[in-house]
C-alpha cells in the first residue's frame, strides 16, 4: 500500500468523521408533518452504499452448473460463485465493475473496470475455479477504453473485445484466447464503424458502419461472406437500431429497431433480402431489454417498462410451465416477474418475481417445474422499512404526457411531506420501476424516502424508452420544456397534496445537475434548494470536449443541443447555460463533483461555485479528487450521501442518521 493512499485514506477518514459529527448536532427531523408521523426505522446510510450484506446480478453460466452474482468484498465490489448442486462460494475482490460476463466455457468469467474514474477501462479475467489465482490483466494499456464485444465461441477458447487504443475517436476489434492472455487485433476501424457483429459461429460476421464523411449520414448493416461485405440493410442517422446476433448460417440477425416505427422493438431480418418479421414490440414504450439463449440467435423472452416492468416470454416450451409455477409460488399475485440468464438448453432460467415488498432471485428448472428461492430480500427488516414506487403520469402545461414514479415516506399518508425532484441525467435515459432493495452503490431515491421525503422521479421530454415522438420532442427544448416538464412535475405533486409548497428540493446529476441548475433559475419561488453533481454550466464547452469516440454520434448532440462550430447555434447554447444566470440563483446549492471527470470538466462546477460565493449567495461544495461521472469509492459515496442527508435536513427538515 502506498504512502499517497494511505495518507488518502487518512483524509477521507478524517473528512468523514467531520461530517458526522455535524450531522449529530443537526438533530432529528424539523418539519411538522414529520414530528408526530410513524415514520418507518431508519436505515443506516452505510446499508446503501456499503451493504456487506449486498448480492444482485445473478447469472447462470452457459452450461447451467454455476451461478454468479455481485456482492461486497471487503467493503468493495466483488463477484462470487458457487456451483448450483454445492455450497462452496468462491469470491473475487474486483472492485467496483463496469461490466462483466461469463465466458463460453462456464469456468472463466471476463469484468471490465475503470480503475481511475476517467472512464479509460481495462479487461480482466478470472478462473472461478482457482481463486487464489490473480487475473489475468488482458488490456494493460494507459489511456484506452476497453470493452468486451462478444463472449460468442463454441470452442470456448477466446472472446473479443474493442478498443480504440490505437486511435481515441475509433474502437478497433480484437480477440484474445483467455486461457493464455494472447491478444491479435481482428479487425482496424477507419473511423467509420460504429458496431462490430460477431456471429453464434464465433467469428466475425457484421458490422453496423457510418456511409458517409457526415456523422450523421445513414448507417449500414452489413455482413461479410467469403471476405467480402454485402449490405443487407440502411437507415438514417438518428435510428436507434443496433444487432444483437447474427446466425449466417440460417439466415438470419436479430435487431433492436426503431426504423419505420415509433418504439424499439425486436425484430429478425433476413439476410436475403432485408426483410424483417416483429418479435417483440409495445407502441406505448421502448423495448427495455431482451435475453437471447446462450450461443444462439434465439430470443427467448423481452422487456418493456411501461409503468411496472412487463416480462413476455416468447419461447413456447418455458412460457406455459413458467407461468404455471409462478402462480403457485404466489397465489396472491404478483406486481410482476423478470427474467434473467438462462443454460443453452433452457432448461434452467433465473426469474425474479416482485411484490410491494420487494424481490426475489428464484431458479426455475423446466424439467421438474420447480421454483428454488437463491435470495429472498423480502425478509430483510430494513428493506421492509423501504418503501414501494408508485406509476404517475399527468399532462404537461402543453398537454403531452409525462410519466415517472413517486415514493412517499411510511407513515405520512394524508399528510404534506417535504418533496425531492430527482432528475435523470441523459437525457437519453429514463427513470425505471425499481424495486425495494439495498444495493452497494447506492439507492439514493429510498434513501431520501427514508429520511422522510416524498421523492419524485420525472422522464421529461426528450428522454429515451417512450418512442421516438417522444424523445424528439427534446430537439431544441432541453433547456426549455424539458424543465418546464420538471416544475410541472413539482406542481402535480403540490396539487396532489403530496408535497409542502415551500419545502421542495431538486437534485440530479449530469444533465439532471444541468436541470437543478436551470429550475432554480426559471423557477426561483418552487425550490427551497437544490443539489447539482457533474453537472453542465456552459453547453458550447461541454460539447466541445466530448469524448472523442463520440465522434460517430455528435450529430444527435448537434440536433438536440446546437453545434458551437456555428456561431448563431453557439449563441443559443450559451442562452440555455447556466453559467450566464448566476444571479438569478438565491436557493441553497449544493455542488458535487469528481474531478477526473472527462464529459463535464470540473471547471463547470468551479466556476458555478466561485460565481455564487461572489454575490454573496449560499453555496456549498464537495469536490472528490478520485472520482469521475461515478463515484465508485464506498467512503466516497458514504460521504456523498450523508452531505446531501445533512444539506436537506437543513432546508427541508428531515432526518439525519446522527
């Protein structure tokens, strides 16, 4: 251990002891609807974002024998597995992940980390069935983003991945045999190629380019015979269609498309003649996610969330029995089930059933019909002191309809609590139907709920899994009706007799920092206070220091925000900055930021925060040196988190852990 991270350590130490002294002197809960409530037991901030008791994410490997899941080693993200017919955990210290997989031999699994936070990430490999062994680091390289690409190989000896170490803005595709570490570059991208495909034979087989020096020219699916690349189908630029498998062999590819619809939906393609034939689609949202038969071109079940989440289980011979089984598990009903990793036969599957008092992760076996619990959050006292997301949904003041979810603290029923607007970031994301649970990283929705507040959610236009009318309907007003959606969202819960008039917070990241930022400004009789993390000051800067690899993508940015190459659209974006109407902000703000983060530079809070303490108004900040978008650190987080607990219960009025 090093001089710099113990003396980092120390720092950290001390910074968090300071804060909880302050919080104890803060007291108990202050506002009046809270006083006398049966207010549920509160949780400790350390069962959110440290939860040693914490596991998620399970999955089953190819050949159905073991199970993985996430859980906390050592205070940190680690994985574990065990063998389904045994007991014996093995567990990994891996820090927090990005992303990881099993690979196709069911013994070794691939996790991509970010070991910085400057979103530069790197490949490792681990045997599950040595784990004293150390993994194998299989992208050692300084300044390069590395993320696994497919896990496709029936002989099990390689996976591929991309990275665009040679050139920052294009993702070369490479593979690697796991066993031995060799890694052999497959394929060079001239910039052009926004998805390589790898077929269920294990070798490359399309790719996904831009047809044109225009990032926002139309997109080419191709695939590649005998060496050479046969266009099967084209779209314009601003389609979110991506494949998700590829069988040569039969003809056909599997694609998320919105092309020629509204919604995202599932479809196969031919790959004679481009036609497509629709196997999962809803026309009120977005195709949230789908789960194909390991090593196969064979999509066994899909996603949609349009208020709960909504689970269709496409493959006949698992539909009825499953369906069966569930309903003898719980002849009460469920709020609904999801699905999760399933063997190659598909004969076992994991599905995980929800109720208002939270989840479960059962196994389901097709040959006997049985329903085996592998966790059973509901049994946890303090997720019973959660509480359940409610669906809302009300009309804008233009009329369109916005969804998003509420949580009211127990025990206030009929009563007018302290509100939080907690906004998405994005905007090209929404906010989902999540269940009761404590996770490692951090629930800040129950978190604040539990701390007394009713928390609203709000997917505002412009945000993504509603359609494409709807996401469009952004292009140009991200900094305009976007937030009106928000303030609107505020009124409906004060209308509602949800939420005190004079005691609401908004707090968000990322663009939802942009938007506490933007609502304290266009609404400053509706806040008592905000809290902003990462986010967006000065939009022409902002876009002009994007990534690199976004290169392909810049002209979705362009359309909705403005392109600051151009002088009137430069103009516009700096009218829709924050930094320009820093004397309109008298709310309290609090300003968050990590700064190794590389989409919003630290100079955006900087400069917020210098500007409001120069007219003498009330802002405070909280700068983690060795953080980026994310905080990824368990004493990083716990610090975040009992700042924000603090800043609200003096704002607010609700309750602190002491």
């Amino acid at each position: 251990m090093s001089y710099e991270y113990i003396i980092a350590e120390v720092k950290g130490r001390v910074a968090l002891l300071a804060l909880l002294a302050f919080t104890e002197l803060c007291g108990a809960q202050t506002h009046p609807a809270l006083k006398d409530a049966q207010l549920a037991p509160l949780v400790p901030a350390r069962r959110f974002v440290a939860n040693t008791d914490f596991a998620s994410g399970h999955r089953l490997s190819p050949d159905g024998r073991k199970l993985l899941w996430t859980e906390v080693v050592g205070f940190d993200q680690g994985l574990a597995v065990r063998d389904l017919d045994g007991t014996d955990v093995r567990r990994f210290a891996t820090g927090r992940l990005a992303n990881h997989a099993w690979l196709a031999d069911s013994r070794h699994l691939a996790y991509v980390r970010d070991l910085s936070g400057d979103e530069n990430t790197r490949i490792f490999v681990i045997d599950t069935d040595d784990p004293g062994s150390a993994p194998a680091h299989i992208t050692p390289w300084p300044k390069a983003r590395s993320l696994i690409a497919s896990t496709l190989d029936p002989a099990a000896r390689k996976f591929f991945f991309i990275s665009n170490r040679r050139e920052a803005s294009a993702f070369d595709l490479y593979e690697t045999d796991f066993r031995g570490g060799e890694v052999r570059q497959t394929m060079r991208n001239a910039g052009d190629v926004t998805q390589w495909v790898i077929d269920v034979d294990g070798t490359l087989g399309g790719r996904i380019r831009v047809d044109g020096a225009d990032a926002g020219a139309n997109r080419v699916f191709e695939v590649r015979e005998r060496g050479a690349w046969r266009e099967i189908r084209r779209w314009d630029g601003h389609s979110f269609t991506s494949v998700t498998a590829l069988d040569r062999a039969r003809g056909i590819a599997l694609m998320l498309s919105d092309i020629e619809r509204d919604t995202l939906s599932a479809v196969e393609v031919s790959l004679a003649d481009g036609s497509e034939r629709v196997l999962a689609s809803d026309p009120r949202v977005d195709l949230f996610f789908t789960h194909l038969v390991p090593g196969s071109a064979r999509l066994y079940a899909a996603r949609f969330v349009p208020d709960y989440p909504l689970t269709r289980v496409l493959a006949p011979e698992l539909e009825a029995p499953l369906r069966n089984a569930l309903q003898a598990a719980f002849p009460g009903g469920l709020l609904g089930f999801g699905v999760g990793s399933a063997d190659r036969e598909l004969r076992r599957v994991l599905v995980f059933p929800f109720t208002a008092e939270g989840s479960r992760t059962m196994l389901f076996d097709r040959s006997s019909g049985a329903l085996t619990m592998i966790r059973d959050e509901t049994t946890d006292p303090e997720v019973r002191a959660l509480v359940s997301e409610m669906p809302v949904r009300f009309s804008a003041r233009d009329g369109l309809v916005i969804n998003g979810y509420l949580l009211r603290p127990a025990g206030t029923e009929g009563r007018r609590v302290p509100l939080v607007a907690l906004i998405h970031g994005g905007p090209w994301a929404r906010d989902s139907w999540i269940s009761k649970r404590l996770v490692s990283d951090g629930n800040l929705a129950q978190f604040l709920a539990n701390r007394g507040y009713a928390v609203l959610t709000v997917n505002y236009r412009g945000s993504y899994g509603y359609g494409r009318r709807f996401m469009n309907a952004g292009i140009g007003e991200l900094g305009n009706k976007s937030q009106d959606d928000i303030a609107d969202a505020v009124r409906w819960a004060v209308a509602e007799g949800i939420a005190d008039p004079r005691k609401v917070a908004i707090l968000g990241a990322s663009f939802g920092g942009f938007s506490v930022y933007m609502n304290l400004i266009r609404e400053p009789g509706l806040y008592a206070c905000g809290v902003s993390r990462v986010g967006v000051a000065n939009w022409a800067r902002a876009i002009e220091e994007f990534p690199p690899y976004w290169k392909n993508f810049m002209h979705v940015f362009h359309r909705f925000y403005g392109d600051p190459r151009d002088s009137a659209q430069r103009a516009r974006l700096m009218e829709m900055s924050p930094v320009a109407y820093l004397d309109r902000i008298r709310a309290p703000l609090l300003v968050v930021h990590g700064a190794k983060y590389v989409r919003v530079m630290n100079q955006d809070s900087e400069e917020m925060v210098a500007g409001l303490r120069a007219l003498g108004r009330p802002v405070e900040s909280l700068t983690f040196a060795d953080e980026g978008h994310s905080i990824r650190r368990w004493q990083n987080r716990l610090l975040y988190f009992r700042k924000i607990e603090g800043f609200l219960a003096g704002c607010l009025g609700g309750r602190v852990e002491g």
